[in-house]
C-alpha cells in the first residue's frame, strides 16, 4: 500500500511505517522516548511494538487506565508531572501506542507540554486507525461532554499496522466500522456498496477497504484542516450520535455504549432526517436502515431518554451562534452541511428508529 500524504505528515501502512520510524528517530536528535499507553495496549501490542524499534534513546512507558472515562484533563495532569518527573524537554518524542483515547490524549498532552513536543500516533483499533488518529484533533472530554477540550495539531507521522487488529475484541471492530461506513455514505458510494453483504467481504483483503477509508477521510481533511467548510461532512452521524453517547456515558441506569455503537444509531437517525428533508429516498433510506441494523445491536430508548439527549446537543462543539448544525446526506456519497433541524423532527427520528 503506498504512503498517504497528509497535511504536513505522512501516514504508512505496515512495515514501511517501522522503517520510517527508525529512520526518523536516526535523523532526529530527540533526548529520550516516551511512548503513552492504556492498560489493555500496555498489556497487549507494546511487546508486538517494542522489538522494531531501533534506537539508544531512553525509553520510558507512561501507562493509564483503559476507557473513554479517563479521557479527561486530570489524566492529562497525571501524564503532564509523569514527563516532568522522567526529564521530559523540548526535544523530546512521545509515541501514542493505543485506540482513539489514547491518540486523541496523548496527542494534547503531547501538543500542550512545554508548548509543543513532537509526537507520532501509532492506532492499535479499526476506529482510531480510520478515524482518531488521522487529521489532527487532540483533545479530551469535559465530564461526559466529548471531545470539549483539544487542539488541531499534526503528528510527525501516523503508522497504521493491521496485526494490531489481531489483540482487537469483536465489538471493538464492530465500532470502527461504523466510521467506515459513514466514509461511504458521506463520500464514495460504490465503497459503501462493498458494505452492504458482510459475508461476501474477502477480510483477507480487508487492508484495502482500510486504506481507502483513511483516504477518504484525508481527502476531505485536506480541503479544510480547521472545519469550516467540507470537513463538517465527517460530523454526519454525529451531531446525534455524540449526544447519545455522553447520555448514556453518564447515566448509570444505561450501559455505556462503543462509540461507533452510538454513531450508527446517529447515522440512522440523521439519514431519516435527511428523507424528510427530500434529500434522500426512501430506497436508499432503507438500504442505511437496513444495513446498519444487520451489523449493530438495537439502542434502547425509554420516553424519558430523549429530552435528556436532546439538552446534551446544544453543548455540541459543532454548533454555532446557539444553533445545532447538521450535516446530512444527499443522496448516498455526497453530503450538505449546516443544516438546521427542528426539535419535531429529530423526536419524530427517534420514533421511527424505535418503530
């Protein structure tokens, strides 16, 4: 697979990304490594990690715990005074080995120590290989509010490895695949298509349908690194999606949903909105429905469920001057931002997922 040119930083697949690495860390003058870890990543890809580096450096692992409910600033305190402790400067490298908390984390504590030291995502889950570790967003949650606090700042590089996929649960992958599929719909409708039949899938191939997802996602980055414009496409699905997951992250009655769990109930919810906006029919709606309910589990949703979620919107970080913005579908692969959606229709949404 070649190498995927981003904004500013390459993104290599497999074994050209280890012989990038080490070559980086020979024409790089860095005064020691700290490589940022979870528990499960800790346990289970840093020994598949460790034996291709090549480098005298000092090599420190900073280790928290696993979960999207330590993706908060007093993790980042903790790793911030770990660096300190360990001699961390200016000149410094850290390594994110891990899923999305960890790239998304490790990347703001690594953009905001000191003011800035290099960092390399290396994304161990199908979700932070197609989606968190590509295009520059750093950032934590605020409580159970996703992703309030962050910064847009690039990696040196991104190294995608698919053997990490191997230490990777069913559901986990369950979840990045949600991203996938939201790559098709917003982008490429053929690459959607290739979702429709889950059997007929080669998964001996399935570094291909990778790879292209991390194209189309760099693809619309490119165009608009800073969210202004195209890059709103990525947030179909999610304007919903991410107010259903903090829900159900703070509620202790539910249980706590995978993030593309959320983003497919979200995807539904918004493509029904979309057929009630007339931009798209009601075959293709179908096909969404359809589709993404043969892969994911049914969400639950008691009557006292939906104003809640609804509160939850308006703290999205997508909104502007006090209103929600969506992105919805036009017609499946291509996409119309800043779409404003009345309360009506979104209850009216969660009716029909329901139905």
């Amino acid at each position: 697979m070649q190498t995927i040119q981003a904004n500013n930083y390459p993104i290599y697949f497999n074994e050209k990304g280890y012989e990038a690495l080490n070559l980086h860390l020979k024409e790089h003058k860095y005064s020691n490594l700290f490589i940022i870890v979870d528990s499960c990543t800790n346990e289970f890809c840093l020994p598949k990690f460790l034996p291709y580096l090549e480098t005298e450096l000092t090599i420190e692992i900073i280790e928290f715990d696993a979960g999207e409910a330590n993706k908060n600033i007093d993790t980042c305190v903790e790793i911030w005074k770990v660096l300190t402790e360990l001699g961390a400067d200016r000149k410094s490298l850290v390594i994110n080995l891990g899923g999305g908390v960890v790239t998304d984390l490790g990347g703001f504590v690594s953009s905001t120590f000191k003011r800035g030291i290099d960092f390399i995502h290396i994304p161990t889950t199908l979700l932070s290989m197609v989606d968190a570790s590509v295009g520059g967003k750093n950032g934590v949650d605020l409580g159970n509010l996703k992703n309030q606090i962050g910064v847009i700042n690039v990696p040196k590089m991104v190294l995608i490895d698919t053997q990490y996929l191997e230490t990777v649960p069913q559901n986990e992958m369950r979840s990045g695949l949600a991203e996938m599929l939201k790559h098709g719909l917003i982008y490429d409708k053929a690459y959607w298509e290739q979702f429709l039949d889950l059997k007929a899938i080669d998964f001996a191939d399935f570094d291909a349908l990778i790879y292209r997802s991390v194209e189309i996602k760099n693809e619309i980055v490119k165009q608009d690194p800073t969210e202004k414009n195209i890059r709103k496409s990525l947030n179909f699905g999610h304007t919903l999606g991410h107010a259903i997951e903090s829900y159900f992250l703070e509620n202790e009655n539910k249980t706590t949903l995978l993030h593309g769990e959320a983003i497919a109930v979200g995807m539904i919810l918004e493509s029904y909105i979309a057929l009630k906006k007339d931009l798209i029919n009601e075959a293709e709606y179908f096909q969404i429905k359809s589709a993404i309910k043969s892969i994911y589990n049914d969400i639950i949703f008691e009557e006292n469920d939906i104003e809640p979620i609804l509160e939850l919107l308006i703290h999205d970080k997508k909104n502007e001057f006090g209103t929600i913005q969506f992105a919805l579908i036009e017609g499946i692969g291509k996409i119309k931002i800043n779409q404003l959606v009345e309360n009506e229709l979104i209850l009216a949404a969660f009716q029909d997922y329901k139905s």
